[in-house]
C-alpha cells in the first residue's frame, strides 16, 4: 500500500523540525501551495488534464422508488426540515479506513452510498401554492485541481479514485445537488423545526446542536425503520438477486470442503466471500463458519477451528448486493456428505420445525405465529427424546424448550440483515405480516459439548436451517428454495457437487 503522503511532502516532513510548517496538517497552505511543493510541480499538476465529465448518464435503477419514499416521508413530517447523513470514513488502524457503508436510511432514500454524503429535506411552498419539502443531496464535489487538492489531499481523487461531479449526481438520483462543504455553515443558519438520523455525521450533529430533540429525531428513526417493512418491487428483486447468489456461494463452499479440512473453517470463509465479492458487494454480515461443536455458538465469526469429516458443517451466510440488500441463509451439512443416525434425527426434526414455521408465514398472521408454530414442534421432539419433562404446554408456557432452541425463529430482512430493528414493537413483533415483508424462518436445536442433561450422543450437535420467506398476496414464497432443505435432498445435492 502506499503511504498517504506524496513523496514531496513525506521527505519535507521528516527533514522539518519538530516547529516547522511541514508538521501542519496536509491541508494548511502557504502562499497558495503545499509545503514541500515546488511551485514548477505544481503548477505542471494544474493543467494537461481531459476533461472527465460524464454526460447523458440515466438515472439509477431504484430512483423511481427513492422518489417516492422521500415523498412519504415529506407527508409524515410536513413543514420540517429533515436531515440524512450518509456517514464518514471510520479509522480502522492509523491512517488506513473500514470499507464505507452508508447508513440504511441515506441509502434507502436516495441510493446514494458515497461518504460525507447528505439527503436534506427543507419545507418549501411551490408556485403551485403547494407546500412540500425540496429535497437537496450534499455531496463532495470533484477534486478541485486549481489548488492541488487532488493529489495532495489524502481522500483526493488521485489517491482514491474518481467520484461523480454534482451535474452527474443529479443525473444519476433524479436530486439537485450541492457541495457538503457548504452545508454546516446553511444548517447553524437554520430556522423552524429540524430532525437529523443520529448516529453517522458528528459534524452534522454538532451544527444542529440547538436545534433538535432526541425524542424528535428517534421518531425520523423509527418511521424511516417502519417504512422498510414492507418491501417494493425494486427491494424484492434485489433480495433474490443477493438470495441467487448465495446459493451459489454454498455451492462454492460444498465442492472445496476437502480443501477446508485440510485446512480450516478460514477456507470455507475465504470461499464463500470470493462468491459475494465478485458477484455483489459484501457479505451481508460476519459469515458463520462453524463446524463440529463450533455450531452451538450462535455468532461464532473467528471460523478458526478444524474442519473433520463426520461431523456438520453450520453455514450461516449471505452475499450483499451492490444496492446494498442481504440475504441470510443457513444450511448444517454433514462434512462428508452422510448424516449420522443422530445427526439426521435431529436434522429433521429443525427441518419439521422449520416446516411448520414457514406454513404460518401468510398475510393477516400474527408476525409471532410463525415462531411459535417452530417452538411448539422443537418442544414436541424434546418431550418425545425424553430430553425435558411434558406436558409440551407446560413447556412451552415455562420456556423450557430455550435451553436448545436458545433464540427467536426469525426476523425481517432487507438493507440489513436484522431490519427494521427500531421500528415499535407494535409494528413488527406484535403486528401482522402483510405481503411485501420479507423475513428469515430459521429454528434451531443446539446441545452445547459441556452440556450434561442431554446424552453423551447429542454433545455438540448444532442444526439450524434458515431460509428466506416473502409474504405473498396468497401465502408465501421462498427466495431461497434454490437450496435443498431436506436431509436426503441435502445429501444428494452434495454428492452431485462433488461429483
């Protein structure tokens, strides 16, 4: 990697004494220059250089759908100006940064995902009479080449690469756009009732100081949560698109499980990111590569433990689009392709579970019937080995099914992977599911290594099988039916990959 600095200032800066102007920060001038810049150098960098602007770009594929998620959140807040940070570059170690990732609500808005980037929302009257909110996007415009910020600037295009100019924005999101750096200064200036998304921008946050409330701006929060419940046409595709492919990355992972046992759990992850790489932007989340009894730990992400023959493989994994959508799938495969009379008993009884699960989810249900449904089946399998004592509703009504099946059955899915995770509780786990929501089923049974209430024969069993369910106008439909579910289904599925 190359150092931050161009060589110029780099050298100038170790040579500097300790007082000298080259210990100024990169953006400090003097007379119009750099430190450690020749003015013969810089004036060569200012010019010779084609003109790069991009013209007769068509707008994004989502921006129809951006347009009207701003207008239903103009409706919700009239006469308000709101304000949507993007978010910053976060440090990850000295001068290296963390890949950016937007915030979910700047991207849900404008489909936008560039850093320091600001969706502001200002109550406007239009000449119609009509009062409404102009919706602006602040973003860092093209290095400015005149005074070197280009190559001299850490963050200039140079150093990181090209980004759109502001005439190219508009084109591409269908918003008017204006510099960033310009917009603290407008928001301290500001006047009437103000909400901003906490959490991404300090800068923002600190212009607006004196003029928001936190029980203001968490309900923004909350109804930005609550909108995403219900996915449109655009979301649903993205989902299957980040659904396809990770049915393509666990079948990555199934033909090189020699290779990971021979290795570690390392190599399973490896493979399966090289699938989310090159066909979308991420994974969606920490991958779970946990096999043996490395898959009774629910988040287990250090994926450094052994890989053997005979026992199962938890994979829990989903590839995230460039729109920035996930899917979240779960398979437990027997390593060498058989299930083990235990490892299938207990297999098809998640399976069963799952089953059930999945037959709940329909409009007008309960978002919690298809949780109870997997428990009241894991139950029925527990009271049945003999593992708890009946009667099942004794069991259930006392919870005592969760020392195995330990965590809910599923959640919604869509920009994250635990989505809508503020909106109220009225609205997503004691609501009701309507078509367009999408969410995980995902039971599960796990008997920890140490755990000496079961027998010796389950210890370090882990199961889960999760797929993803969107509800329909008549039922549901399985964006993940790409991937076998039942165990003798699972085994010829595997035996075929590995030929």
């Amino acid at each position: 990697m190359a150092d931050e600095l161009p060589e110029a200032l780099d050298s100038a800066a170790t040579a500097a004494g300790p007082e000298t102007e080259a210990e100024e920060p990169i953006k400090q001038r003097k007379n119009g220059l750099y430190p450690g810049v020749s003015d013969e150098l810089a004036e060569n960098m200012k010019s010779g250089w084609a003109d790069t602007e991009l013209r007769g770009l068509q707008p994004i594929p989502q921006a129809e759908h951006t347009a009207r998620r701003r207008a239903a959140l103009s409706a919700r807040f009239p006469g308000e100006r709101l304000v949507i940070p993007a978010g910053n570059l976060k440090t990850r170690s000295n001068d290296t940064e963390y890949p950016f990732r937007a915030s979910v609500e700047y991207a849900y808005l404008t489909g936008n995902q560039t850093e320091d980037g600001v969706l502001v929302l200002e109550p406007t009257t239009f000449p119609d009479g009509t009062n409404s909110h102009q919706a602006t996007i602040y973003l860092l415009p093209r290095s400015d080449r005149e005074n070197g910020e280009f190559w001299l600037d850490g963050q200039g295009e140079l150093w990181v690469g090209r980004r759109h100019s502001l005439a190219e924005a508009e084109q591409l999101y269908g918003i008017p756009a204006a510099d960033v750096r310009e917009l603290t200064g407008k928001l301290r200036e500001a006047t009437g009732p103000v909400r901003v998304v906490r959490g991404y921008d300090a800068g923002i946050e600190a212009a607006l100081t004196d003029k928001v409330t936190g029980e203001r701006d968490e309900e923004l929060r909350v109804f930005l949560s609550e909108a995403r419940l219900v996915k449109d046409e655009f979301e649903v595709g993205e989902l299957q698109k980040a659904v396809d492919s990770t049915v393509r990355g666990f079948e990555d992972v199934v033909k090189v499980l020699d290779k990971a046992e021979a290795t570690s759990e390392r190599y399973i992850e490896g493979t399966f990111f090289l699938r989310a790489r090159v066909e979308g932007n991420d994974i969606g989340y920490g991958s779970i590569c946990a096999a043996g009894p490395h898959a009774c730990t629910l988040h287990w992400v250090r994926n450094d433990g052994p890989v053997r023959s005979g026992d199962l493989l938890l994979l829990d994994a989903g590839v995230e689009t460039h729109s920035l959508y996930t899917a979240d799938v779960t398979r437990t495969l027997p390593i060498n392709g058989t299930y083990t009379e235990i490892q299938r008993k207990i297999y098809d009884a998640v399976y069963e579970a799952q089953e059930a699960g999945i037959a709940a989810v329909k409009p007008g249900a309960k978002y919690r019937d298809f949780h109870d449904a997997a428990q009241r089946v894991l139950t029925e399998k527990l009271v049945e080995w003999g593992l708890v004592e009946g009667p099942v509703e004794r069991v259930l009504e006392l919870g005592l099914q969760r020392r195995w099946t330990l965590h809910g059955t599923g959640h919604m899915l869509g920009l994250d992977v635990h989505d809508c995770a503020v909106a109220r509780t009225e609205t997503y786990v004691d609501g009701t599911l309507e078509p367009g929501m999408c969410l995980t089923v995902e039971p599960g049974l796990y008997f920890q290594a140490d755990d000496l209430t079961v027998p010796e024969e389950y210890r370090g069993i882990g199961v889960r099988i999760e797929d993803d369910i969107l509800v329909t106008e008549n039922g549901n439909r399985n964006l993940s039916v790409g991937l076998p579910r039942r165990s003798d289904e699972v085994e010829l599925w595997m035996a075929k990959l590995k030929g």
